[in-house]
C-alpha cells in the first residue's frame, strides 16, 4: 500500500442549537487514517465530491503540499525550501494554497501565484467550481480576507476586526471564515452581503474551515476544558466528528466536506499527527417530498463507504415512529440500489421513510442515514372538488382522481356528504377501473351546503377494498 489506512467505527451526537429546541440527528462515520508515506505529520485540508484529497505533510526536509488520488499520493513543492501547503481544492481538479508567501492555484500542470495587491503575503485556501477563491492577505497592519473573482479581489472583513481570514467557498458563492475583533475569536458564514456568526453553543471558542454546496459546515470548537474537537453543522444542528483513539489537546481538527458529506481533517494520537478521511452513509432517494405511487416499483439508492459491503432496509408510515424491513425478511442487501416494491395501504400515506443501515464482512455496523424528510406513498387522491370549490344545485359538478396504476381495482363507488361526512348518500357504484372522473349533477339543497364531500372506495375482483380517498370541504349553492 502506499499509505497507512486504519478503520475505525464511531458514532457522536452534539445536540446543539441555536436559540431553538434542540434537533437530534445521529450521524455515522467510518474513519479511514491516511499518513504520506515517510512524513511525521499529515494533515488533510480539503476534499472535492470525486474524493480527491489535499493537504499538508512534513517530513525532515520541510513542509509539503499533497495530493491523494484514490490510493496514489503527489508531492506538490513550489518552492524550493519546504513550504507548500495544498489547501482546497475544487470539482475540476483545480487546486488552491500557499508558498509561504503568496497563494497559488494548480490548474492541471499550470502554476498561477496568486498576489493580492498591497499584500505582504497572502494564501488561497478555498476555491469552487467557478474558480472563485478565498484567502487572506496581510496589509502593514492588518490581516484581511479576500474574495478572487476572475481578476477582480474583494476583500472580506469581519465587524470591527483587527484579523480576518476567508477559509472555504462553496458553489452558491457562501463564504466561511473567522475573524478576531477587540475581545475575542469569531467563526462567520458569509452569504452574499449578510454575514452571520457560526458559534457553537456551550464551547469556548469555534473556527470553520469549510463548506459544501447543501450549506452543511465543518470546522473546530473548544470545550471547558480546553479540548479540541471537529463538528459538522447542517441546518441548525451541530453533530460532533471526533476520531476514535485520539488525544487532547488537539483531539480532532475537521477542515474540509465535500457535497456527499465526506469530512478530511486531522488528528493526534500517541503516535503523532495524522490525516482522516470520515465517510458516512447516505440515502439518496427516496429522499422526501416525492410521491410514490402504491404498489409500484422504486429504487432505493444510497451511498457509503467502501467498508460497508451490506446492508438492511426499512421503511416507516408514520414518521419513524415504526419500522419495517424491506424485504420482509430482513435479509441483508448488497450493491447500493435496491428495487423496493411499494406496499399498498388502503389509503395515502404522508408520513413515509426510509431508512438504510450499513453493515461490515463481520456485521459490525458501519453507518445509518433516512429519508431528510416524509414523503407521500399514494393510492388514491380525489383531484376535484377541492376546497373552497364551489357547485350550483341542479347543475354539472365535475369529479376527478389520481389512482395508482398499480393496485388491484375493480370496482369504485362514489358517494356524497352534505355534512362534512358524517352521512354518506350513494352518486354510483359502477366506477370502471378505468375511469379517471365522474360528472355528478348537483344534488338539490334548500340552503347552501358549505361542509360538502365526496368519497371513492375502490374494491377488487374478490370485493375487498383496496383503496379509497375523501376529497376536501367545498360548497354547494342552492339554484
């Protein structure tokens, strides 16, 4: 092998909020240790969604920048006295840093120093698919941020500050850094001109060092004790990335995450400083907001890190508060997709989940991840009359519905309800599996009827119900 890559399993949840009741999301990462072969020190920086990794390692010639590719590692030295430092890098290849003195970009075999104008000395350490880049520049006195726009620098400074540095930019043009005022450190996220502190609640200090393009940020935070540890934040909700083994004072350092959720960072152990790659598994779809139709055929897709060679499927009807394995089994699953047959309720379902688990050769669990939010699973919706729809007595009022193509229907009976449904009156009982509306003429009412109803129950060929769906409340005036 041409590096030194040691697995371990770990699961850590920081539920921590800002100004609001706390979100629990338990997030599973397998963590690979990565160590340049011949360096005492590695550190990873950044991480592009093909897993590229740069970073920094120091050997006794100096400090060097690196590139990982897959299992191949590239010294990057731009000068001659060990002082590179690989820092970010982009979907392209594109790759961002320091000499020392200035920044650079590597753009396949081509070498641009990056100079801030006025600078003293400058680093780039983010760039994004665009080529914008971030990094900090020094003036005679004071240390600044700065935004490369093709040739154009902005710079960046945070509210009164005496030092500021721009450390990750993601493809919406969201910017991270960390600037220190009169009193103390601070963490900011930068979107377009607002700019908002990243602070984790109940430490003694944060630093950010990356961001991805789902907005999820990663960086570093100080407990009471002085101990200091990774974090991720997505949303609201701050979940600890800490390396098994590792000791304090600098107990783990996350430093980049790329659009699938990997996090690179480093940490120390009783054997030195070393570099980590933390992968978690994913669901991709489905992945909420979809519908499904009953009974049809859906693929399951997710991904994972290469330890984890099997896998075990669920899903919930009610938000999670009960699981059932898919297949009925619980077998476990290979590959990363999985076919899954879409069960048939009676009625729609809007709370729906799905949730994957990742298992090692040895069945020791490497990850789990669910569906971000509920989606439908539909059986059959009732499309007119909607609410605040209005029919005249007498008078054509059109109905119509979505049935999913995949439940045994034979039969449907449509019924009405002039109060809300707490009784029911028969429109029909010969809706044809085929059928798609119905124009019922308006029953006659004395008063308007504001609290109106229909409801299709479908049967199939054995007259057991298989489906069925009530519309929502419209009106029906008198002629």
């Amino acid at each position: 092998m041409c590096c030194d890559e040691v697995v371990y399993i770990f699961v850590l949840t920081l539920c921590l909020m800002l100004g609001v009741a706390p979100s629990i999301s338990a997030v599973n990462y397998t963590f690979a240790t990565i160590n340049v072969p011949g360096a005492y020190r590695t550190e990873a920086h950044g991480i592009n969604n093909s897993g590229q990794i740069v970073g920094i390692f120091s050997d006794f010639t100096g400090t060097h920048g690196f590139l990982k590719n897959g299992n191949s590692f590239t010294t990057i030295d731009l000068t001659p006295w060990g002082t590179t430092e690989a820092l970010g890098i982009n979907g392209l290849g594109q790759i961002v840093g320091s000499t020392g003195s200035d920044g650079f970009l590597i753009d396949g075999s081509e070498v641009t120093i990056i100079t801030v104008p006025g600078q003293s000395w400058s680093y780039a350490s983010g760039i994004n698919d665009t080529s914008q880049t971030v990094g900090t520049f020094a003036e005679p006195y004071r240390t600044r941020g700065y935004l490369k726009d093709g040739d154009t620098f902005i710079a960046i400074d945070g509210p009164n500050a005496l030092y500021t540095e721009a450390r990750s930019i993601n493809n919406l043009g969201q910017i991270v850094g960390n600037f220190t005022d009169a009193s103390e450190f601070h963490a900011f996220l930068k979107d377009g001109d607002s700019l908002t502190l990243v602070e984790v609640p109940g430490s003694t200090g944060t630093e950010v060092s990356g961001i991805n393009s789902t907005g999820q940020i990663v960086g570093t935070f100080r407990d009471t004790d002085g101990v200091v540890h990774g974090f991720v934040r997505d949303g609201t909700t701050f979940m600890l990335v800490d390396v098994p083994n590792a000791i304090a004072p600098n107990f783990t350092q996350a430093k980049g995450i790329n659009d699938l959720g990997q996090i690179v960072g480093w940490f120390e152990d009783a054997s030195g400083t070393h570099a980590f790659l933390a992968e978690p598994t994913i669901l991709l779809s489905p992945n909420g907001g979809e519908i499904i139709p009953a009974g049809s055929p859906s693929t399951i897709k997710w991904v994972a890190p290469a330890e984890a060679v099997k896998f075990k499927l669920r899903y919930s009807l009610d938000n999670g508060l009960t699981w059932i394995p898919i297949p009925k089994t619980s077998n476990f699953i290979t590959g990363t997709s999985y076919d899954w047959a879409v069960p048939t309720p009676l009625g729609n379902k809007t709370k729906c989940l799905v949730r994957v688990k990742g298992f090692d050769d040895k069945g020791n669990r490497l990850g789990v991840d669910k569906s971000d939010a509920t989606f439908t699973i539909e059986v059959l919706t009732i499309t007119d009359p909607i609410s605040s729809d209005t029919c005249t007595s007498g008078q054509p009022c059109w109905i119509a519905w979505n049935r999913s193509a995949y439940i045994d229907a034979h039969t449907g009976k449509l019924s009405y309800s002039s109060n809300g449904g707490l009784t029911w009156k028969l429109i029909t009982n010969t809706i044809a599996e085929s059928d798609t509306s119905y124009t019922l003429w308006a029953p006659m009412v004395g008063v308007t009827k504001k609290d109106c109803r229909v409801k299709l129950v479908y049967k199939n060929d054995k007259g057991i119900t298989v489906g069925t769906a009530t519309s929502g409340r419209f009106t029906i005036n008198t002629p």
